[in-house]
C-alpha cells in the first residue's frame, strides 16, 4: 500500500488552522488583561522553537512517526506503553476540543439542542476526514484556513467600520509590570497551542520534501501568531479587558458588536461557522495521531479503528467534565501542569537526548 503523502503548502495551512482551532473559541492570553496581545505574540516567538525541536526528531529519524522513534531509541515493550499513554492524551486532547465547539454551539445556535446531539453530529462529519485519510485531511485544511484568516480581517473592518475598537482598552502597556505577563504565556499560553504541535511528530512523516519543512514550520507558525495577535488585539479593544476576560467565548462576543446601519447584524453565527473550520483540523490532528498510535500498538492499519474509536470519542466529550465552568477550571489548573508539561516538555527532552546518544553510538 502507497504511503499517504501530504505537501509543504498543506502542512503550513494545517500548522496555521491546528493553531487557531479552539483558540479562536476560548481565547487565549485573555489573563494578562491590555497586556493580551503581548503575551500571545511573544508565546508565538517561542512557538517557533517549540515547533523546531518537534521536527528535530524527524530529522534525527526521517521517514519514523514518534512511535517508530520510541521503538529505535528504546525497545518495543517499553515504546508501546509510552505510545499507549500518548494515545489515551491525544484522544482527552480531542475530546475537549469537542466539548468546547459542543459548548460553543448549544450556547449561542442551538440553545435547546441537548449537547450529545451537536457533538455527535459534529464527529460524525469528523470521522469521514479521518478515514479518507491524512492526504484528505491535507486538501481540507487548505480549502478552510484561508476562511478563518479571511474571517480575522473582516471582523477587525466591520468592528473598526462600527468604532467599536478603542485603542485606549489596551493602554497603559505593562501596567503592572512585567511579572503578570510572564504568569499568562508560561506555561499555559506556551502549551496551547503551540505545545499541542507535538501531534504533529506523527505526521512529518507524511512529507515528501522534509529538506525544506523547517523553513514551512517557521512561517506558519509566525502566522498563526500574528492572525492570533490580531484577534486577540480586536477582541481586548471592543470589548475591554475586564469583560473579554469574563466572556466564555471572547471572539464571539465581539462579533455580535457590529451593527452597521442596522442592516449588518447578528454576525455570531457566522464567526461559528468559520471556528468551526479550524476546530475541525484541531480534533482531526489530534485524533489521528492517537489512530497512528493505536495502528503501532495492534499492528492493525488505522482505518479500522476510526469509527469505533470516534464513537467512544464523543460519550467521553460528553462525560469529560460536569459543566463548562469546571471545563475550563480543570484547562487552567489541571491539564498543564500535571498533564501537557511532562508528556510535552518533559519526556520528549528526554528522549531527544536519547535519540541524538542512540544515533551517534550508530553511527
């Protein structure tokens, strides 16, 4: 069977749309007050390392998704558990992607459809992608990314056409120091998104061209930073720091701002529409390295498995958390500290430094 392949040009639109994903529901930087826009700009400069030392890897062991990498660096048994833990995180990852859209719709579309009902619909359409297959998934990213960033720039025409944006809302800058900032980008603004690009070491095998994929990491990284700055920047300035950072869904609650000449209204539901696009190159990212793994682990092609595990998927959305408030407290207290540090930072350090000792004792 021909491996599945997928070009620089989508890799950059998979990067830029993973990375705006639920990032563009919940907001992101919202803590550091007027100070947002920094902090996301600056978590967007280290992302860039962040994404380099993930596809490291590769370039340590081309043509190995991370799986593979485990097993060269260590041995099978020990690499299957590893993979085994990896794979039950990308599959929690993405279940709380679907729990924020499922939130994010029975909020402000559907507010008397029962949650179940939206997520399901929402993964049936999920599962279709994913077992077309990684090359479809590639030619989807490139038709709906270009959306999102086209969604960014008339938000910010039609909020500045409403003068709903006042640049005194992010004013003054640094206020109260440098300290808070830094308490806002580490770790949670490092990890989502940008941390969350470790999905990513189980598809740059995929590449055909991985000379020249550093410099496509680079750029959609910086990107994405940007269209996350700019929306950010407009969400601060329309709605103010206080209320943007007690708004559920910050980048919606703008949009329903703009109102020109009474004609021009009720945008919200578009703005969904559009976050849809990158949620669904976020959950299906996420889910198929879990597939990828799970393929490793049985030894069974992954398209077996996709539709009992897109299943399980959803019941675990439902029942990942009581309400969205606990949701989101369990995002901020919980998953970065006990969760995406040791299984993002942590552990991949330690098996970077394993990989490049393996590798010279072999050579």
């Amino acid at each position: 069977m021909l491996k599945e392949k997928i070009s620089l040009n989508q890799l950059f639109h998979i990067v830029i749309g993973f990375n705006l994903g639920s990032s563009l529901i919940i907001g992101i930087g919202i803590n550091a007050k007027q100070d947002a826009w920094i902090a996301v700009l600056c978590s967007s400069i280290i992302g860039i390392f962040i994404a380099l030392f993930y596809y490291h890897f590769q370039e340590i062991l081309p043509n190995k998704h991370f799986s593979e990498m485990l097993e060269y660096i260590l041995n099978r048994p020990i690499s299957i558990f590893i993979t085994y833990i990896y794979t039950l995180y990308f599959f929690y990852l993405a279940a709380r992607v679907i729990r924020d859209f499922g939130e994010l719709v029975t909020t402000f579309i559907l507010p008397n459809t029962p949650i179940e009902v939206c997520s399901l619909s929402f993964v049936i359409i999920l599962t279709y992608i994913i077992y077309l297959g990684v090359e479809v998934l590639g030619r989807v990213t490139e038709v709906f990314t270009p959306y999102a960033i086209l969604f960014i720039i008339l938000v910010t025409i039609l909020l500045f056409g409403n003068h709903d944006i006042k640049l005194e809302r992010v004013t003054p800058i640094l206020a109260t120091g440098v300290k808070p900032l830094l308490n806002t980008i580490f770790p949670y603004e490092l990890i989502r998104p940008y941390a969350q690009l470790f999905a990513l070491t189980f598809l740059f095998s995929h590449l055909p061209k991985q000379q020249y994929a550093r410099h496509t990491l680079i750029y959609s990284v910086l990107s994405s930073g940007f269209w996350l700055t700019v929306g950010t920047f407009i969400v601060t300035t329309s709605l103010g720091p206080s209320i943007a950072s007690r708004s559920t869904f910050p980048l919606v609650s703008a949009t329903r701002l703009i109102s020109i000449g009474d004609f021009l209204q009720r945008v919200d539901a578009f703005a969904i529409f559009i976050i849809a696009l990158g949620v669904v190159i976020k959950i299906c990212i996420f889910s198929f390295a879990a597939l990828k793994g799970l393929e490793y682990i049985f030894k069974l092609p992954y398209r077996v498995l996709v539709i009992p595990m897109m299943c399980i998927l959803t019941v675990c959305s439902s029942f990942i958390s009581i309400n969205f408030s606990d949701h989101i407290t369990e995002s901020i207290t919980v998953v970065p500290y006990f969760l995406s540090l040791p299984l993002f930072f942590l552990l991949p350090s330690l098996f970077m430094v394993l990989a490049l000792i393996k590798k010279k004792k072999d050579a």
